[in-house]
C-alpha cells in the first residue's frame, strides 16, 4: 500500500505508516523544519502531567512523543495501530502497545491524561475516537491534542496552502522511505478542520472545558479539555 485517501479507512491507513516507518522520525523533523521539538515540549507543558500519574499518548508512532511526555515523571504508555512504527522506537524505554483507537484496549477511567499529536486527523471518524479517549480517561483528567490547523491570517494560510503544502511531498523525497505517503499527508493537512471545528468535535464527544492555543502562527493548534 503505497498511500492512503482522504476517506482514511484505517487499515489503509496501518499499511501506509507501515511503510513509512524508516526513517520516519528523520523526516519528520526536514519536513517541519526542527519546529516538531518545539512543538512536542509545548504539548507536554500544557499536558502538565506528574509524577504518579498515567498518561496514554495514542498515535504515538515511534514514542518520540511518549519519552517528551516521560520527562515529567508520568507513568507513559505509547499506543499506535502501526506495529512497524511501534518496533521503530524499540530503543524507546516505554511501554508500547498496539491498540486501535476506536477499540482501545484499556479499562474505562484508567488514565489520568490523554494526548495525541498529528494522528487526530488520519482517525476516519474523529468524534467517535474522541469519545474512546474520553472512556479511558478518569472524570477531571485531561485531553491535550497537538495537530496541524488552519492559520487564521488568509494571507497565511494562502502561503501555507499553496507553497508549503504543496512543495512538502517534494521536500521529503529524498527522505522517505514512502515518497507518495508524504502527499497523502500533505493533503490530509490542507483538508483538516480549523481550529474552532476542532474544538466542537471534542466537546461533541463529551469534554469540558475545551480551549485551543495557537503555535507557529496557526499553523499547529493545541486542544486542551477535561472530561466532566
């Protein structure tokens, strides 16, 4: 499977970040220019997780997120439906475990905090995985959601639309190890939802207190939420 659609059935999708998983973490960083570090740091302050707590990180990829999240002293867990991208981060001290995010393996109310950076939108049907995080998470625990958005300035996100996006599957040719995977990706971000829409799907699927928080002039958007 060289790439998946915008209908995002998963299975297409496992096979896709399957294939890219060499290399992933490398191409990862050229393609957003090193900002992906500054933007998991952020994610793991506003996720403000401690010592003695549990935190699943769902889409977790190779746990370069999980091991950000670590460094607070939270009991961490990565979870993702790609095995390959999971056995990428092997030399990644966490727990990893391979979990669909519609059917998450875990009990109801079993984690304190929930976070998922740049897999909310490759989920076919966002507000029913929303409402499965929700069921794991303990009431007052939290959701933290890093992902790509719209920038609110038109002349922004007419650059970001048409140069940025469409040069990205270029970009990172000569990186991956699944070149049309990057222009799924690619057009997987132009299609995503802004930042208030975001926000409505989570609070449709049952959290509270739902805010966002914008990064690199909207380009990224955080969520943050607390399930009643």
């Amino acid at each position: 499977m060289a790439r998946a659609g915008l209908d995002k059935d998963p299975q297409d999708i496992a096979e896709m970040f399957d294939g890219v998983a060499k290399g992933y973490d490398r191409t990862n960083s050229v393609m957003t220019l090193g900002f992906d570090r500054r933007w998991r740091e952020q994610t793991r302050r506003v996720l403000d997780a401690g010592p003695g707590e549990k935190v699943l990180d769902l889409a977790a990829g190779t746990a370069v997120s999980t091991i950000e999240h670590a460094r607070s002293g939270a009991w961490c867990v990565a979870a993702d439906f790609s095995q390959e991208m999971l056995r990428g981060g092997r030399s990644r001290a966490v727990p990893k475990v391979a979990a669909d995010a519609f059917h998450l393996p875990f009990a109801d109310d079993a984690f304190d905090a929930v976070t998922v950076s740049f897999g909310l939108r490759n989920m076919n049907d966002t507000v029913a995985a929303l409402r499965e995080m929700a069921r794991v998470t303990r009431p007052g625990g939290r959701l933290v959601i890093c992902e790509v958005s719209q920038p609110p300035a038109k002349i922004l996100r007419w650059l970001y639309h048409n140069t940025v996006l469409r040069g990205l599957p270029l970009v990172t040719r000569p990186f991956s190890s699944n070149a049309e995977a990057y222009a799924y990706l690619a057009e997987s971000m132009r299609d995503w939802h802004d930042q208030r829409t975001v926000a409505e799907m989570i609070a449709e699927a049952g959290w509270g207190e739902v805010e966002w928080l914008n990064l690199t002039f909207g380009v990224v958007a955080l969520h943050r939420a607390v399930k009643p």
